[in-house]
C-alpha cells in the first residue's frame, strides 16, 4: 500500500481549470520530483495536498485513510483541516519565517501551541526544544537559535524553515521550488540539505526547477503541463530520455535558458 495516494484530483479558479484529473503514488521513503513549466499546475498541487486549497474532485488517501474524497465527504470543518495537515510539511518558495521571533521559537512555536490540543506522548516544553535543537544541527545552524530571520542568509533561513516543517513530524515533506528565491551560491546549501533528507529515505514530494537534482536525488519523477501529467517514471528516463514530445521541449527549452 503506498504512503500518499491521490486520485483524479481537479482544481478550477473561476473559468480556468488547473488541475484536470491529477493520479500518482508514492510510497514511504521515497523522493518524488515533480517539474513543469510555471503555470502547469504543480504548486497548486501541493496546495491541495497540504488543504490551503479545495480540490473540486478527487481523492486523497494517506497510509490506506482516505483524509479527502470530493464524492463522499461535505465541507471538512477547519478541525478536520487541520488534522489533515499533519500529515504534510510544507516548505515554501518564500521562508515565511516570524520575523518577531528567533530561530528556535519559529521551530518550536507551532508543536507548543499543540501541546494545548494534540499533545502526543513524551511531550514537553522541554522535549520540543530539545528536537528543535537537533534539527538545527541537522540544518547545520549550530548556535544560530537565537538569532532572528533578518540577521540570517537567504540559505539560512530556508534552512530554518525545512527544521520548522520537521519539526512537525510529517508523514510527507513537499517543497515547492525551495531554491527560486535564492541567489545561486546558496541554492547548493539547501539542496544538499534535501539531499541529506533523500538518503535518510524521507518521504517527499519537491517541486523544482533543479534538473540535475531531480535526476540525481529523486525516485520517481513527474513531468506535469496544463494541468495534466504528460510523463512519469525514473529520473534517468523522464530527465536523460524522455519518451513524450512535450516533456522534450520542456527540457530543451529549460536547458537553452540555463
């Protein structure tokens, strides 16, 4: 049985149909790179598996629960939305840090505050912080704890906000091009943080431009264009050989650019 299960999932806003009956797998500890064009659909995608948007039809299932079924289900309560979410991490193109608070309070903020309504065993101010120490490490931001976003690299922060999305225990990590916002010198820091995530066989789902790294880290890979996936499966063959004629001027045009 697979970790992630989506099934036919549409999206429309207002006239323009988005995503036009979207279907893949993963299964646990696996990397899937989903690449396209801007406007093709993907970070829609992602919304609609982290519950910031309503897909019009289809179904979502995680670990053999169905956490979405547009046939079946009414309106989902902002309870359930937000169980929902805890399934998924989601880091964004932007960091989206607090800029009010240090490093570690946005790592710990959210995972305190459900500590008030979700508390799991060995749950403690104290564990929380501790965690959040640990990923900081992971993050490579040893002593950085008590500084605030502003007096940290664009590299640093995104890093800071990979830890935060952790630090929630997700089932399933989605970025959404986690790099567009850098300059090209600390892109690599962040990709070899994700990297490090793949070989501890982190269950994800990244949205990138990165071809190289969608060839060499990911699993399985998704091509998507119009709303449609045009062509899927190993890196080497969607990346280095791609069987379908769109998926080929994607990937010419996208290497001319470079």
């Amino acid at each position: 049985m697979p970790l992630l299960d989506v099934q036919n999932l549409h999206k429309c806003f207002g006239g323009a149909q988005v995503l036009r009956g979207i279907s893949f797998s993963l299964e646990q500890g696996k990397a899937l790179a989903i690449i396209g064009s801007s406007g093709s659909g993907k970070t829609t995608l992602l919304r609609c598996l982290n519950f910031l948007e309503k897909p019009d039809k289809g179904c979502i299932l995680v670990d053999g629960s169905v956490l979405f079924d547009a046939d079946s289900q009414g309106a989902l309560s902002e309870g359930e939305i937000r169980l929902n979410r805890l399934n998924f991490g989601l880091v964004f193109q932007q960091f989206h840090l607090f800029p009010q608070y240090t490093v570690l309070k946005n790592i710990t903020l959210a995972r305190e505050l459900m500590l008030k309504t979700h508390k799991q065993a060995g749950d403690s101010p104290q564990s929380i912080r501790q965690e959040a120490l640990e990923l900081l490490h992971q993050m490579g931001l040893n002593g950085r704890e008590g500084a605030y976003p502003h007096e940290l690299s664009g590299g640093q922060q995104q890093r800071v906000a990979i830890a935060r999305a952790l630090a929630m225990k997700p089932k399933i990590l989605c970025f959404d091009e986690p790099t567009s916002a850098l300059d090209p010198e600390l892109t690599g820091e962040v990709l070899r943080v994700v990297r490090e995530l793949a070989n501890k066989r982190t269950t994800m789902v990244i949205v990138t431009h990165e071809m190289a790294f969608a060839r060499d880290v990911a699993d399985h890979v998704i091509f998507m264009d119009d709303g449609l996936i045009v062509e899927e499966g190993a890196p080497q063959e969607v990346i280095t050989n791609p069987r379908e004629e769109r998926t080929r001027q994607f990937l010419a045009r996208f290497s001319s650019e470079g």
